[in-house]
C-alpha cells in the first residue's frame, strides 16, 4: 500500500515537472514507473516491467522462430538431402514448437499463473470454438498433411476438377498452379475429406493415351511399327513395360489403335505438349507412309417409289 502511495507521488511530481529538475530525478521516475503495479490476476501483481520483458522475450521469439526454421531448411535439411516437401514440413513444425515455447515463456515472465492460462485458454477456446471451426479445421487438417504427405510441393494433383501442380502447403490453405496460369486457393479440409488425384505417386510417371484411326485397307504392322518409333525418341517417355501400341477396335469408320506409354512431366502443360507433339508426328509419318487417317462416314441410301 505504502509503495502505490509513493508510485502515486512520483508520478504527480512528473506532472508537475518538479521531478525532471535533475538526473536522480528522472530515474527515480523511470524506476517507479517500471515496479509499477497495473494490476492483479489471481491475486498476483503484474507490473510494467514483467510486460514489458515478456513482450521483449515474445518478440525476440518469434524472430528466433523464424530465422532457425528457415535456417533450418536451407542450410541443415539440403546436407540431409531431404526433399523439398518434406523439409517444408520439417521446417513449419519447428517454427510451430519455437513459436509455442516463446509465448509460454513470456507469459511466464509476465507473471501470469498457469491456473489463470487455463481459464483464460478455455474461455478463448470456447470462443474460437464457434467462431473459428473452419479456420481451426484447415489447420489441423495443415499440419496432418505435412505429416502425412499424401500430397507434396511440386507434385501434379486433380482436385475437385481442376488439375495444377502443387505450389506450397500453408497453415490454412493449400496453392495449387493450374494449367492456365492461374492459382487455385484450395482449404486443407477439402482436400482431407474428398478423393484428390495424385499424379506422381507411387512414382513421378503418369500413364498417356493417345488414340488415332486408320482406314480400312490399311497395313496394321506397319502402323503399330510407326506409332511405335514416335514414341520412343520422344525425352518425355520413360522407359517401363507398360509402353506399347494397341489395336482396340474395328471402329464404324477406321481401325483404332491406341499408344499407350508413361511419360514424367513436371505440369500440365508438358503433359498437353507431349501429347500435341506425338500427333503432329503421327501425322507427319502417316502422310510419308500413305497411311489415311479417316474421317466419320456415313452412307445413306434413298429409296424412291410410287406412292
């Protein structure tokens, strides 16, 4: 009681200015000013220099956070040889836990006891709890996927229709490049609970089907040797069992074949120029071979008589 009685002093003294007349003077207001009591939490006194060193430490925290995490990912994780998803992963789960321990201990230093944490955390859970359920499930379902890794950076995915390449998994959201050049803003709950197609896994390789026709008359060994040698000089095919030409149907107007091979693109738009570049080659050969891509056809006979 006695001290407040004098902090009061002191502080009027400032008012006054009687209290800058020398150095002593202003330090004795300094110091005042920092055992000052703001208030009680939980019958425990907090002062302006317990918030002002826990603001400090929570500052220098979050720094210290970020720069050992990116750090962390650029200087450690490379010498590992981790791949880059996984070291994104690594590296938010660090700056997470260092961000936690910050604030645990500037709320610590702040003097503010783990009973009234529990109240004040529950009541702010209870808050978040109906406002927040969305933002609280697409950071779970965040931290679940830089975990599990059922996706990665870089990888080439269809989600909800649109198909892109991964190009970071965020807190909240995953960014996903699509085709066109613009980016998709997909939440990480969706992604958790609908079917998402991963192009390169188990592997980097996705399977290409290209259909062409041939006429009817046609030398069918010489068309499978031809759709076969467009293919395999090609650098985006991969070489693997599963590359072959198929002869799948006597269609209505021509003979379908299909060439069937696993190529390794890094986008869209790769696999999409591997696929024009195999047709104009198709072309190209079939006209030096004489061999017609024919068009659909049809015969309509008319009938004419008395009535």
């Amino acid at each position: 009681m006695l001290q407040d009685t004098e902090s009061k002093e002191t502080i009027s003294s400032l008012i006054d200015g009687s209290a800058f007349e020398s150095a002593d003077g202003i330090m004795d207001v300094v110091s005042t000013v920092w055992r000052t009591e703001l208030f009680q939490l939980n019958e425990h006194p907090i002062s302006v220099s317990q918030i002002v060193i826990a603001l400090l430490v929570l500052i220098l925290g979050l720094a210290l956070a970020r720069w050992v995490s990116v750090r962390v990912g650029k200087r450690i994780l490379p010498r590992m040889k981790v791949n880059q998803s996984a070291s994104n992963a690594i590296q938010s789960i660090i700056y997470y836990m260092m961000l936690m321990v910050a604030i645990l201990l500037s709320l610590q230093i702040a003097g503010v006891p783990l009973t009234a944490l529990a109240f004040f955390g529950g009541a702010i859970a209870l808050g978040f709890g109906f406002g927040s359920q969305n933002v609280i499930n697409n950071f779970i379902s965040g931290l679940i996927l830089l975990i599990e890794r059922p996706i990665r950076i870089g990888d080439l995915v269809t989600i909800n229709g649109e198909q892109g390449v991964i190009a970071a998994i965020g807190a909240r959201a995953t960014k996903l490049e699509s085709y066109m050049g613009s980016t998709f803003i997909v939440p990480n709950s969706i992604i958790l609970e609908n079917s998402v197609t991963n192009w390169n896994m188990p592997t980097s390789t996705v399977k290409s089907i290209i259909s062409v026709g041939a006429a009817y008359g046609s030398d069918t060994s010489k068309v499978r040797e031809l759709l076969e040698s467009v293919t395999k000089d090609h650098p985006t095919v991969s070489k693997s069992a599963e590359n072959k030409v198929m002869f799948v149907n006597f269609g209505d107007s021509s003979l379908d074949f299909e060439i069937h091979c696993r190529i390794h693109p890094k986008s869209v738009l790769e696999a999409k120029s591997f696929e024009s570049d195999i047709r104009f080659k198709i072309d190209e050969e079939f006209r030096k071979h004489g061999i017609e891509i024919p068009f659909p056809q049809r015969d309509v006979h008319v009938k004419s008589g008395a009535v």
